[in-house]
C-alpha cells in the first residue's frame, strides 16, 4: 500500500517535507519554537500534534506517547520520517512522523545532538519506552545529527 504525501501550505500537520527546526523539541518545544512548520499546520515536521483531545484509537494514543518521550530524551533534537518519510504512523486526519510501532516491533526515528554519545541516547530513547512497548523490540534510528552553534 502506498500513500500518496499530501501537498501544500494547510495540508495535515506533520504532513512530510524536511525538518528544519533548528532547537531541540522539549518542553514548549512544536509549533511556534523555530521550526518550519508551515501555514495551516500545528505542529512542526518530526514533531507530535500532542495538544487538544483528537480521536484516536489506543494505538495512536500509544504512538503518540512513544513520540512524546522519545522528544523528552536528553540528545533528542526531533523526530525524523527517514529519507523517504517511510517512519511514520498514519492517524485519522494526520500523519505522526518518526514512530511506527506494529505487533511486531516499534521503530524510532530520531535526529540527535551531540551533547552526548549517540549510542548512550539510542539507549535512553530505547528505556523511556520500554514499558509501552512490551515485549517488542525498539528499534531506534540516528537519521541525521545536530551540531549546536554551527
């Protein structure tokens, strides 16, 4: 199945294109926190739309607190579709880019900084979402890194 990526200036939030945010995504990070986020959408790319109620299923709750604490891991610049936006989770009316999670496994992608190891964030990442992810394993992604003040 494929899905074609919607286009435009007020297309759904989260809606592909490169992340451009150049601040961590933390508390008071998303929308409005120097990201790229365009006319129409609430939420910058690689970030998650975790304001407001929204119908969701226990999955996408799900999803969407594995995003949450991903974004709280110190290291953890945003979230990341992968090269192709292929890293995603497909909610009704929106697209929460950098979690996909299946009865299988959950993957995370991640941009990083370098104000630690990476492997040592990949770890963090890995142990914040433990307990969501039960007995699958986690898979976190470094698609690109973030270096401060250049």
């Amino acid at each position: 199945m494929t899905a074609a990526a919607p286009t435009g200036p007020g297309g759904p939030p989260n809606s592909g294109g490169p992340a451009t945010s150049r601040g961590p995504a933390g508390p008071g990070g998303g929308a409005g926190s120097g990201g790229a986020a365009g006319p129409g959408s609430p939420a910058s790319p690689g970030g998650t739309a975790s304001v407001g109620g929204g119908a969701g299923s226990g999955a996408a709750t799900e999803e969407r607190l594995i995003a949450d604490r991903a974004l709280g891991c110190r290291g953890v610049a945003r979230l990341s579709g992968g090269p192709f936006g292929t890293v995603a989770t497909y909610l009704p009316g929106e697209r929460l880019t950098g979690v996909s999670a299946d009865e299988r496994a959950v993957e995370i992608a991640i941009v990083a900084t370098l104000e630690r190891p990476l492997p040592q964030t990949a770890d963090e990442v890995r142990g914040a979402v433990a307990d969501l992810a039960g007995d699958r394993p986690v898979h976190v992604r470094i698609d690109d890194i973030i270096v401060e003040g250049s």
